[in-house]
C-alpha cells in the first residue's frame, strides 16, 4: 500500500491539473451564534471554526497556485422542496419549508461565511447534499481540464463526503483537507474521516496540499521551458 506522501507525489506531474471544492461554508451551516444554538457543543464550535479558517487559508494557497478554485452552495428551492429530507426531518415528507431552512436561496442563510468567492471564480449551485448531483459540475471539471480535486468546507460528514464520493466516482483523484472540514460532532468527525480515507479520498493537510500543488506548478513550468 502506497504512503500518503506516495500518492500526492503521483498528483504533481504537469498534465495532472488540480482543483479546489469549498463546499457549503454559508451562514446555515458555520454562524457560531446559529450553531450554538441548536446546542452545538463548544469543541465542535471550535472546529466549525478552525475548518472555516483553514478553508479560507487554503483558497489563498490554492489562488497563489493558480489551482482554480470551485464554489459550490446549497440553495435551497422552496419551490421545489426536497421531499426526502423534509421526510427524514420531520416525518412527512410534504412539510413546507419553515424559517429555519438552511440556505435557501437569496436568503442571508445561504450567504457565505468567513471565505467567498473571487473574482471570475466558478459557482455551483445544488439542492441536495452531492455537490455533482442535479448540477454541471461534472461538466465544469472536464471543462477545465481537472484531473484531481480537494474538497474542503461543511460538513465531513454530509456534503463534503457526498461531494467526495461522487468525484472519485466520476474518476478523479480525491484530496479532503483535513483541516478545513468539520462535523458538528468530533466522534462524527473522526468516523467520517476514517470512512473517506477508507473508501475514496487521501487524507492530507494544507501544508501537504501547498507543497504538492508548488511541485505541480513548478513541473508545469520547466515543461513549458523545454
């Protein structure tokens, strides 16, 4: 079995271009205020809070890189609710959205939070949990030429692994930023990790990722010299 410094080395060649998913880092799912709210404890406060920060610090890394960096965002339709959910929240899966949805769309919920996009950066909008499903994501990679993608943003265990999963199943090598997810709890975190690592992703931290993408750039340009 391959090391982790192994497989991020196999990510730096030219043709292996990379790519950044933040995902799901809006005021829904990262406000401290809101999560304390729903009794969110103080350690997972502190990691929502931590993982938001090092999204942020992995944007600029992956900006100076030039690794293109994608955003992708729940938007949350009231007129087309997402029944399933509304079934797994509340039993009946016909339940009109309440106040208390998360980011629906245009709603100060939906609005980033501690990070957000640049200029002429690509946005994708979903309405459930993979940031793939329902949307051109898939295009969008192929489009651009990706070969690779890290996923960073909210949460471990939800979007951010739904959003994983599905890339390694579309084919690309998965990177999930270790420190820049979070969970809302830290046993769900460290299962969440443990289950990506198992099934799809290389777990690796921004230090890791900032060394592989300047190796990256600096074999794109001695190819380009030649």
């Amino acid at each position: 079995m391959p090391t982790r410094e192994e497989m991020l080395v196999h990510l730096t060649a030219p043709e292996r271009r990379p790519a950044l998913l933040v995902v799901d880092v809006q005021n829904s799912f990262a406000d401290p205020e809101l999560l304390a709210s729903w009794g969110t404890p103080p350690e997972a406060l502190e990691l929502v809070a931590s993982a938001v920060a090092g999204t942020d610090r992995l944007v600029g890394l992956a900006r100076a890189a030039g690794v293109p960096v994608i955003w992708i965002e729940l938007a949350s339709d009231p007129a087309r609710p997402w029944r399933a959910s509304a079934w797994l929240r509340t039993g009946d899966p016909d339940t009109p959205y309440g106040p208390d949805e998360p980011c629906v769309a245009g709603t100060e919920g939906a609005r980033w939070y501690g990070v957000e996009p640049g200029a002429g950066e690509a946005r994708v909008a979903k309405r459930g949990y993979s940031g793939f499903h329902g949307t051109g994501l898939a295009d969008l990679l192929h489009e651009q030429g990706i070969d690779w993608v890290t996923v960073a943003g909210l949460t471990t265990e939800c979007c951010v692994a739904a959003t994983a999963v599905d890339a390694f199943q579309h084919g690309y090598p998965v990177v999930v930023a270790t420190d820049a997810v979070a969970a809302y709890d830290l046993d769900v975190q460290r299962a969440a990790l443990n289950q990506l690592e198992l099934t799809s992703a290389v777990l690796a931290s921004s230090a890791d990722l900032q060394r592989t993408w300047a190796s990256w750039g600096a074999a794109r340009l001695t190819g380009a010299l030649r």
